[in-house]
C-alpha cells in the first residue's frame, strides 16, 4: 500500500454521460476502494451552488453505479461555455490546489495540468489511450521529453499500441506500461438471463438480436453496423448511447433513408439497464472498421470491450492491433476490418453456428476475470511503488 496522497484532475464536470467519464469514475473509485487516498479534483457546477458536497458527491457515485469512497473537490473556475473555456481555467488552478494542501502525486489525462504540477514540484502520474505514432504526434514528443523530469514517475497507457508509440518516441520502457481498462462486476450482479433480460426491456423473445454500445458517432464507424443491418436483415440492430457530433435523430433518418426496419435507436442508458440490454443481446457488436483508430485516432481499445465480455455473448469484432491486446480467435468473431461481406457473414454465423457462439461467449467470459477494475487498481499501485523505490521515493 502506497502512503501517497494522490490528486486526480480532471476537467469534466461530472456527472456526464460520456465513456472517457465512466473511465475517470470507475478508477478513482477502484483506487480508493483499495485503500489510497485519493481526491478527484473537478470544476465546480455553477448551478450546484448551494447543494451541500456530500449530496453532490452521492450523486456522481450514484450516476455511475460506484462506491461513495474517493474524496471529491469541485474547484470554482469560469463557467460552462460551448467554448470549454473552463476546461483551461480549471487545468491552471487544480495544480496549485494539490501543491498547498500537500498532495505527492498528480494522476492526470491532461497535458496542462501536468506540466504544471511539474514546475512546482509535484510528482506526475499521465495516463493516455492515444496511438501517437499516427496522431498526435506533437504532443507525443512533448510528452517524451517531458518524461525525461525526474518527478516524472510514468505514463499508463491504455493499450499496448499507445505504448510502443510512446516508446518509439523515446521514452524510457521503465516508465511506461499498459494496464487495460476494466468492468465492474457488480453491475452484473444477480446473473440475469436473456430471456428475463428481454422481458424487463419488454423485448420480443423471438427476435435475433445484435447490439452495439456506445458513442453513436460516424467517426466511431456507426455507419458500418447500416450496412451490416442492409445485409442482415433477419436480425434486428440495437444502437444503444449518445452522439457528441451529429444531429440526435441521425441514426433514425440513415436507417429510413436505406429503407432498414431493423435498426432500433436506444439514448444513453445507465450502467444498470445497459447491461440488461446486453444481456438480452445474442451478438454484440464492435464496429467492423479500421477508420476509429487508424483515420480519427480517437478509438484505441475501446471501453465498451471489456462489459462486452462480461456479459458472456459472443462478439463481433474487427482484427485491429488494439483490439487484439484482449481478443483472439477464441474468445470472439475477428473479422477483416472494412469487409463488410466478411463481417456480415459472420454475424449469420453466430446465429446458425450456436455451439461455435456459445464457445466464444464462455471464452470472453472468463477473459473478463483478468479486467476488472480491482484488478486494474492494483496494477496501478504495484506500478507506482516499483517507480517511487525507483526514484527513491
């Protein structure tokens, strides 16, 4: 156990519903839960003025279906605008909080606030998902030398793709490492079966269902799961979140445009009830495109994977350097990335080869046992200690 006092800054304000929030929350809490001292250091809500902390703070524990066991301060800074000015208002005075209330250690996945505490002399902790020898490379060679400070204890990286490229860039293997993201198993909790599943979201029984979850953005590659849907037309498509870039009903107007009766738009759900949808799922989907992660970088790995494979469905995936840190011919469907024939073929697979899905569907199971975010919070302290001794600490 670690006797540092952690700061975590971030510039969201929580509660949001957006999957880099779920990360940040599911975190902190784990960490926290493992006995560190940790505070999550956020902007303030202007219009929660007059809400007292602890009601505040249940609410994002609340929102996120995590234990109330990390300490919270919501610094005041500029108020909210559509230009996110105060996400740099924040990421300027959150250092200098943890610098005069005696914090060892800022934990961060934001540039400013690093560089910050470094000046004045606190330890860094980065944490990053980005493939930086695609994109971002600046900021990647920014970061390297960076890491070069001898208060620069690490960087966590999300996937192994984002590690080589740090590597690549110069930074010390020492001072790099991947620990995947993670599920909380509690949102599993009472083993629900489909069938139950189904009728609690009041779902036929009958139908073939496969689903998808998360940010329903044509960057994401949402497009692709249109033309499986063309090419698939027994089964019925589950489009479960929340567009950050196109209009809310562009989902409903593409799949009319194609003529598709099989594509069903559900908004952003809590944890709770996603997970009954992806219990009720019989395939569940990653969008089979390479544009995610090789055109838009903004997709390494994603968050979504690992409640996939607790929910013990097969899942259809493309075969990407990211994915295949956790995914294998044994434990999901792989298929070619942008070959949508390949892919659709697969997902009429799944339904006519049960045997063959109920194999992957076990195998992805029990691969969510190494990917919780327990487990993730002791490799992220096991980390930290091997650099404190390092650093003589």
């Amino acid at each position: 156990m670690i006797k540092a006092e952690i700061t975590y800054i971030s510039d969201q304000q929580y509660p949001i519903e957006k999957a880099d929030s779920e990360q940040v929350i599911n975190n902190v809490a784990a960490l926290a839960n493992a006995g560190v001292k940790i505070t999550l250091v956020i902007p303030r809500r202007w219009r929660t003025l007059g809400i007292r902390k602890e009601v505040r703070q249940q609410r994002i524990a609340d929102f996120y279906g995590v234990e109330n066991s990390f300490q919270l301060k919501e610094l005041l800074s500029l108020p909210l605008t559509r230009l996110r000015v105060e996400k740099y208002s924040h990421c300027l005075i959150a250092p200098f909080w943890a610098k005069f209330n005696g914090q060892d250690i800022v934990y961060t996945r934001h540039p400013l606030p690093a560089l910050i505490a470094l000046f004045l002399g606190i330890n860094i902790l980065f944490e990053t998902y980005r493939n930086y020898s695609a994109h971002n490379t600046f900021f990647g060679k920014f970061l390297a030398k960076c890491a070069r400070h001898p208060r620069f204890l690490g960087v966590i990286t999300h996937s192994e793709l984002s590690r080589q490229s740090l590597e690549k860039l110069g930074i010390d293997r020492e001072k790099i490492i991947t620990i995947h993201n993670g599920f909380n198993p509690s949102h599993y909790n009472g083993g629900i079966r489909k069938h139950e599943a189904r009728d609690q979201l009041k779902l036929s029984r009958m139908i073939k269902m496969a689903s998808y979850a998360g940010r329903l953005d044509k960057e994401k590659g949402v497009d692709t799961l249109l033309d499986l849907a063309e090419r698939t037309p027994e089964v019925t498509y589950y489009l479960i979140g929340k567009s950050q870039q196109e209009p809310e009903e562009w989902i409903r107007e593409a799949a009319r445009g194609r003529g598709l009766n099989n594509v069903e738009y559900v908004p952003w759900v809590k944890a709770d009830k996603l997970v009954r949808y992806l219990k009720a799922s019989d395939v569940l989907l990653i969008p089979p495109t390479e544009k995610p992660l090789t055109k838009y970088g903004k997709t390494v790995l994603p968050l979504k994977l690992f409640l996939y494979l607790s929910a013990e469905r097969p899942i259809l995936a493309p075969s990407l350097p990211d994915i295949l840190d956790v995914l294998n011919d044994e434990n999901a469907a792989l298929v070619e990335p942008d070959n949508i024939e390949e892919a659709a073929a697969a997902v009429k697979k799944l339904f006519s080869d049960r045997a063959w899905a109920d194999r992957l569907a076990k195998n992805a199971r029990e691969t969510s046992q190494n990917f919780t975010w327990a487990r993730r919070a002791e490799k992220i302290l096991a980390f930290i200690n091997h650099r404190m001794e390092a650093m003589g600490k």
